[in-house]
C-alpha cells in the first residue's frame, strides 16, 4: 500500500496555517460527496505506526462524529465512490438484484474475474472494497490476491447479497494518488493546530 508514503518525514512542529479536517470548506466537500453516495479511504493514527485503519461511510452525521472522535494529528485520506463512478474507474459497482450468484455472493462470475484479474496484472495490486448489507452502515476491506484479507473480500460480497445490500470495488493500486483523492487532511487539536509531518 502506498498510502503511507504519502505522509510526511516526522516533524514534532504543529501549525494552525494549513487546512484541517474540521475546517468548514472540508466538511463541506464530504458533505456535498455523501449527498450522491459512498467515502472511503484510511484513518492513520498520529504516533502508532501501522496501516490504519480502513473506513467508509454513507451518512454524513456518521462521517462527523468519526472524525470528531478521532486524535488529535491523526490523518485521514479519502476517496468518493461516486467521483470513481463518473470517472468509470470502479471493478465492480453492483446492487442486489433479487438474483443469487454463484457460492450466494452479490458478485456475478464475471464480476469476480475482473477483480481477480486487476490484482493478478502486477506484482502489489490491490483492490478496495466497500459494502452495504441493506443498512446505512458500511464495510470496507483492502485486499490483494489471496490470504486472510481475500476471504475477507469474499465473505463481505456474500453478506451483501441481500435487499438492500450493495458492493463497490475500487482499484487501488491505480487511484492511490493525490490526484484521485477527494480529500487528505488531519484531526486539529483544541489550538486548530496539525502537525506538519507525520509519525504514522
């Protein structure tokens, strides 16, 4: 994953001179995506190392008590599912239709063989899936071709073919830039400040 990459080398120094995540403009832009669909994308935890963790949401209220809750520092990266959509960059974007596939998953065989084949092509592909289960929580999983991960993706297409339910695949090898993000910003402390790097 190249996420991480994108964070800065690690400055102690903290400023209130650059957006945050809080900030009026920002909460706006997430706002207006979730009105026409899905975010997702990662929250990297100021000072824990690791990957983070992978979120996506339907619900703006969700969305702001998430990110009011989270640390100070810590950074979120996020992507619009429905900009992916207009883009026509998604694997798969599939709702329920009162069909079952084969093994009782929301994916179709052909839908299946697009993912595989995205994350066959090179060495490092990986795919982020969102879910809906017919409510207006979410789940999302980062996966590459096999492992734990892959039966995640595979378990969560199956919980998703129900009413209601619906599944969204981006390729993430290919849209994990700056130019395909909707929004990188970070958790402010009570000063309206962020750190100008990051240890994440």
């Amino acid at each position: 994953m190249e996420t991480a990459n994108m964070c800065e080398h690690y400055d102690p120094r903290w400023t209130a001179n650059v957006p945050n995540i809080l900030t009026e403009p920002n909460l706006r832009i997430v706002e207006a995506t979730l009105k026409d669909g899905w975010v997702c994308g990662f929250h990297l935890h100021y000072g824990a190392g690791g990957s983070g963790d992978i979120r996506a949401f339907s619900m703006y209220q969700t969305y702001f008590r998430y990110v009011q809750e989270a640390k100070p520092g810590d950074l979120f990266i996020l992507w619009s599912v429905p900009e992916m959509r207009r883009r026509k960059l998604l694997l798969v974007d599939t709702r329920y239709g009162g069909l079952l596939h084969g093994d009782n998953s929301i994916l179709s065989t052909t839908d299946l063989c697009l993912v595989q084949e995205y994350l066959a092509g090179e060495a490092s592909h990986e795919a982020l899936a969102v879910a809906s289960y017919g409510t207006t929580d979410l789940e999302a999983v980062l996966t590459d071709l096999g492992g734990s991960e892959w039966d995640r993706f595979l378990d969560l297409a199956r919980r998703a073919n129900v009413l209601g339910g619906a599944l969204c695949v981006l390729p993430f090898t290919t849209v994990d830039r700056p130019e395909f993000c909707l929004l990188t910003a970070k958790r402010p402390n009570e000063k309206g400040e962020v750190p100008l790097g990051g240890a994440y």
